[in-house]
C-alpha cells in the first residue's frame, strides 16, 4: 500500500499547499513543515520571507561566532489534548513524559547519547534550552500546562489546520509569542506530526501537532516512534532547523548548518555507521549523521543534535520568539546554569563503549559510562 510523504506549505485561510507523493515507505515525520504563514498569499511572498529570516539569522551568528549561552532558555509549553475516542485523551503521565524526553534530548543528557558515532561526538551539542509545562495561564491564573478538548472529529488533516481551530472542532492557542502550542491529536493519512517554521508572522496557527500514538514513552505510543522524537523533531522545525538534506527530496540540498554532512537524501529504520559515504560527490567516509533528530530514522536511533544546529535554534529564538527570553509563566522563566542544583541520582547500571552492562570490580584504564536514573551520563575511567 501506498504511503503519503508530503511536504506542505499548508492552508491556514490564505496559503497555498504543495503536496509531494511518494510510495512503500510511511514517512517518520510525514508532515514535514507546516509554514503556516499568515497573510502571505503567493509563493513569491513565502520565498522572500524565508530569505529575510535566513539573512537576518546569518547576520546574527557572524555577529556572535564565539557566541556561549550563559542562560538556560526555558520553553513554557501548553498541550492542548483534542480527543474523540477515549484512548486519544492521553494521561497526564504520558505528556509528563514528552517534556521529560524534550528536556533530555535538547540537553543531550538523553541515556542514549552515548551511541553517537566518536567521529561526531566533539559537535554534539547540549542546545541549553528546556521545557516545561506552563505554570501560568493567558489570564495569570493557575494551570497545569494541559487543556483537553472532546470533538466530534474523528481524525485531522494538516490541510486547513482544523485542531488548531475551536469552530473546526479543534482548540484555539493560547497567545503564540508567548508559549509553544502542542496539539495532541488523532491524524489522518499515517501523519506522525508537523510544525510551523518562524518566519512571516508568528500567527494563531504557530506550533506544534503530533499523532496521540507517537507522543511520549508510555500509554498510547507505538513502535518504533515511542521514544518522544516525533517531538523533537518537530520542535527543531519550529525552532527554525530544517532536514538534513535541506529542501525538496534526494536534493543534497543545504540546511543552512556547517556542521552537518552534506546528504543526499533522508533515512528510515535504524541504519548501521557509516551509511552513504561519499553521497553527492563528497569526500566523506563517515556518511550520513542518521542519527540526528532531524533525520527520519527510528526514534530509537536518534541521538543528537550539533552545535551548529544549536546556534541556529538560539538565533532564531533571538530574531523570532523574543519572548522566550524572558518571562515567568514557568514559575522562574529561565535561570543561570550556575545555579542549577543538581539532584542526588540513583544508579542504574554502568556500560562500556558497546553498551554491555559492566559488573564490579571494575577494570582500571577502561572507559565506562555511567547511566543514572535520571537519564544523565557519565564517562569516566578509573586510572591506575
């Protein structure tokens, strides 16, 4: 059977939707980006505008090449749950756990990094952004960060953005300069999720959508996409990054990021290192980084992103989502990494390079990492 890979501009009033088919393989990120520009009513003025974003956010990484977050930016999230069937109306626990996997993936203390090929490991990037959910609501009263809505709708498109819409059945944003709106819902056409990118203007529209089935680690999540990626994914399109192999399909296009291998196309499954070495004419024996979040391979092969894509998300959020700089609307807005108290942790287990669980004693002049109950890892070596 046919699956749907698309990539679409799409139609929120006023714009226009380019759809792309191909077949056999059901697309990790099927929806790719969803620009959702308000006002802008031809492909000239789409094109422009992501020109003068991506100039502006060049002039301010060559005004910042040493540029070093000294501020933890915090994230206030809003998950407006749209639900028909009572299994679409997800738990608390499993959107707990959604923030948690954000948290840990653009922090990279996620408990996989340490499978991200050597050859990588000196630009993987911790981001120094988190998440949580909003502790104050549009009005400054109390809220959990969670909205839950029951329509009549059985599934959602991404054409016309209806779950965005309360009179198409969905949930209206809250103020979208000030919070990152996630609308969980039922997708229709194998759709794992989509986002707005930050260009245009930051409209009603702005935010993330994700499939009820690929969000969060526990209660409705099917494999291979139950490791909360969809997420990450999705967040780096809405913080400006784009896929590796950069526009269109099989393009070795440009994603406006140094640091990443030029590649020719996008991956599925798990692939084994190195994969397409030397594509598009390169002198590259490492291949493609499958393994970032803006690849399409299995959520359990995901593992980082890098510097360079670090330093294009902090620019955005300095050009685009001013707000997040500053605010109190998760009970301290963003803090001083200095400041940040770091909890006793419970040990889980402590592996080699290949992951093999490691039993006491311990050999000396050996690298081992230890795996703590709060998804940190450290490397160490007990020297003799």
């Amino acid at each position: 059977m046919n699956k749907l890979k698309a990539t679409l501009l799409t139609k929120t009033g006023l714009n226009r939707v380019l759809i792309r088919l191909s077949h056999e393989i059901m697309e990790k990120h099927a929806s790719i980006e969803n620009l959702a520009l308000i006002g802008i009513r031809t492909r000239g003025e789409i094109i422009a505008k992501r020109i003068k974003l991506e100039k502006d956010i060049q002039k301010w990484i060559t005004k910042n090449p040493d540029y070093h977050q000294k501020t933890i930016i915090t994230v206030p999230v809003v998950v407006h749950v749209v639900y028909n069937a009572p299994q679409e109306n997800i738990s608390d626990q499993q959107i707990q756990s959604q923030i948690d996997v954000l948290n840990k993936d653009y922090r990279r203390t996620n408990i996989d990094n340490i499978m991200t090929p050597s050859v990588w490991t000196s630009i993987a990037a911790d981001c120094e952004i988190e998440f949580c959910l909003a502790s104050t609501d549009p009005n400054g009263n109390n809220t959990n960060g969670i909205t839950r809505t029951q329509t009549t709708t059985s599934s959602f498109s991404m054409q016309g953005d209806p779950v965005k819409d309360a009179s198409s059945g969905g949930k209206d944003a809250w103020p979208n300069n000030d919070y990152l709106n996630i609308w969980v819902c039922k997708l229709s056409g194998g759709l794992l999720g989509y986002a707005t990118t930050p260009f245009g203007s930051i409209g009603s529209d702005d935010g993330v959508v994700i499939g009820y089935s690929y969000f969060g680690t526990m209660g409705t999540v099917q494999n291979p996409y139950n490791k909360g990626r969809t997420a990450t994914h999705e967040v780096g399109h809405w913080l400006n990054l784009e896929h590796l192999w950069g526009g269109g399909w099989g393009s070795c296009g440009n994603d406006n990021v140094s640091d990443t291998p030029t590649q020719e196309e996008e991956n599925y499954g798990c692939p084994a290192f190195p994969h397409n070495a030397n594509s598009c004419n390169t002198t590259n024996s490492n291949g493609d980084m499958f393994m970032n979040y803006m690849d399409y391979s299995n959520d359990g092969c995901m593992n980082l992103f890098t510097q360079g894509q670090k330093t294009r998300m902090i620019a955005a959020i300095s050009q685009s989502r001013q707000n997040l700089l500053n605010h109190n609307l998760c009970g301290g807005g963003t803090s001083d990494i200095d400041e940040l108290i770091t909890s006793k942790r419970a040990l889980i287990k402590i592996v080699d390079i290949l992951g093999r669980e490691v039993k006491l004693p311990l050999e000396k002049n050996r690298t081992l990492f230890y795996i703590y109950e709060d998804g940190t890892v450290e490397k160490k070596m007990l020297i003799e």
